[in-house]
C-alpha cells in the first residue's frame, strides 16, 4: 500500500482556519483547513506534511 503524502506551508490563519499552499507541485490553490485538524503550535510560515489524514510540523 503506497501512502499520500503532501507538503504545506502556512501562508495565512484566520480565526479558527489555516490557509494551506502546497509546496510540493507547482501552481495549487490554496487550501482552508480547520485550525482544530492542524497541531496547535502552527504559525505563518511554518512546513506540514500531511500523511495518513495527520498534519505534522516540519522544520
């Protein structure tokens, strides 16, 4: 079984939503998230790798 997984960067938080651009593929939409699904640390700017339906902070 092959896993997906997608590289974010945090381009923008609005309340309780995260604006996600993916980093990994050129020319993406940016993405609305909930802030509730992304780790509570997130901040502009920051890396996420989505896999397996998690986010996760990555440096």
């Amino acid at each position: 079984m092959e896993l997906n997984t997608f590289w974010y960067e945090v381009v923008g938080i609005d309340g309780d939503y995260v604006h996600l651009k993916r980093i990994d593929v050129e020319g993406e939409e940016t993405k609305l998230v909930a802030r509730a699904l992304v780790p509570p640390e997130v901040a502009e700017g920051m890396k996420l790798k989505y896999e397996m339906m998690q986010y996760e902070i990555v440096e």
